[in-house]
C-alpha cells in the first residue's frame, strides 16, 4: 500500500470510531428483543463504515496541520482520501439496505448530514448553535433510533414515550460530551473561522456546560428507569460510570489550576474513560435484561 493510501486509511480514523460504542449499547439495552445477527450487522456497518466515513470527510475539508480525534499527529490530507470515503459510503448504504431500506435511508441521512457539517460550501461547523445541534440529535438522538430500526425493533417499541424519553438522553449525553472534544481546538478553529460551542463558549464556560448537560441527562435517563420500574438500571449505570465522574472531577481541578491542561491528551483520555465506562455500564445492563428473559 502506497504512502497516499496508508494516510488516508489512517485519517478514517476507524479505531476512534470505537468511542461512538456507547450510543449502539444504549439502543440495544432499551429494547432488548432484538435479533442478534443483525445488531452484530448494524454494528460493523457503524463502526467500521459510516463512523469512518464521517471522519474521513471531515478531515479532507479540515485539512488539520495540529492533533485531533485519534490522531495526535495526522498525516497530509490528498485527494486518496476523499474516494476512500465515497466508496466507504457507497458499501455503508449498501449493506445497510440488505437489513431494510429504512435503515439504508436513515445511514443516507446521516452520511448526508455528516458531509454538510464539513463541507465547505455548506459548513455548518462555522455556526456554533446550529452544528452543535446538529451533532447531538445526529449522533444522539438519531443514532439511537437508527441502531433499534436496523436491529429489527418494532416501530411501536422506537415510538414509545420511555423508547423516545431515552433517545433523548442520548442526546443530553453527546450535548454535554461533544464541546469537550473541542477545548484544546480554539486557536486552529479560531484561524480556520470556525466558531465552535466550545470556542464561544470559553474554557471555563465549556467545563461548565459540559457538567450541567451531563447531570440532566443522568437525571432524565434515572426517570426514564424509575418509570420503565428499571430501578436496578440506575445502580449498574452510577457503578459503571463512577470512574467518569473522577476523572472529569480531576480534570476541572487541572483545567483550574492551569488552562494549559485543556491538551490532546487529557481529551482523549477523558473521550476514552467516559467511552469504556459508559459502554460497559449499558452492555451490563443488556445482559441483565437478557438474563432476566
């Protein structure tokens, strides 16, 4: 494989596409009568093509000289990448339309939506409100119902109030998750006029924006349980993520301390803690519902 393939593999970005996993979880955990082979097909389609996809996307209109998501140095940007990302599109939509052309259409949407985020004629990453919308309901709220449609829930079960109550929270979750990614960005986003919710919002003002979204979305999804008579679901979810809470705690008290601590690295490791933890505690939960029968 010739160098222009290798970078371009390497700005799909595939193994950062992983930190998406929470969102399949939650999905699945929510109605857990599902057929197995075709959650194992949605889940390759996501993580492996559409994730990958958007990320190669973005990359190609960014253009990125410092780090980013997964990738602390990335490599140069050439036109490899963009046909990469066509032909990844193509398979995602195409082996999303074997499972139902509902999904098919729901995995065009989300593609579609992914490139006008980033293209430059449309780039809606410029406007801070409207991209960070955008990314909460498409990665959030969408995903969600997106995983349920492919996975062969019935469209009663997607359309239930509980159902739509914890697609929201998926929502709530990535609102709160999403301007963190962004806090060690502010001079590149600065110099490309790319406003960001984070950039506007400060770094200070992000860390708190960050905490309250996150602690109404916990709120929102115990009330969802606690209505659904769920009540163990809340204790597996607080065990599962206690380790976010510390290190986000330590992180706020580092971010005080010193701005400069707002770096790749402890963004990553907060994306990947958070990931992990919130992947496991919804996987756990899937399990004991399964278990439960």
């Amino acid at each position: 494989m010739n160098s222009s393939w290798s970078d371009a593999w390497r700005l799909l970005r595939i193994p950062f596409s992983l930190f998406l996993m929470p969102i399949f979880w939650f999905a699945l955990s929510a109605v857990p009568e599902v057929s197995a082979i075709r959650a194992v097909a949605v889940f390759l389609i996501l993580h492996l093509l559409v994730y990958p996809a958007s990320n190669g996307y973005n990359s190609y209109y960014d253009r990125d000289e410092g780090s980013i998501g997964g990738l602390k140095h990335p490599p140069k940007v050439t036109q490899t990448l963009y046909w990469l990302v066509l032909i990844f599109d193509a398979l995602a939509v195409a082996f999303s339309a074997l499972l139902s052309w509902l999904f098919a259409a729901m995995v065009l949407v989300y593609l579609l939506v992914s490139k006008a985020y980033s293209y430059e004629g449309i780039r809606l990453k410029k406007y801070p409100i409207l991209s960070t919308l955008v990314v909460v309901v498409f990665q959030g709220a969408f995903t969600f119902a997106m995983v349920q449609v492919g996975s062969g829930v019935a469209d009663e079960q997607i359309l239930s109030t509980n159902n739509l109550l914890l697609a929201l929270v998926s929502s709530l979750f990535l609102c709160g998750s999403y301007p963190l990614t962004q806090v060690y960005q502010h001079e590149e986003d600065a110099c490309r006029g790319d406003e960001t919710l984070s950039l506007k919002l400060g770094l200070w003002g992000t860390f708190i924006f960050a905490a309250v979204s996150l602690l109404v979305a916990s709120g929102v999804l115990f009330y969802t349980y606690w209505r659904r008579e769920e009540t163990w679901h809340i204790l597996f979810f607080l065990l599962g993520t206690g380790p976010v809470l510390m290190v986000f705690s330590r992180w706020l008290w580092q971010v005080r301390q010193n701005p400069a601590a707002a770096n790749f690295e402890n963004t990553m490791r907060m994306n990947k803690v958070s990931s992990l933890c919130m992947s496991f505690s919804f996987f756990i939960i899937l399990l004991w519902q399964l278990w439960r029968g």
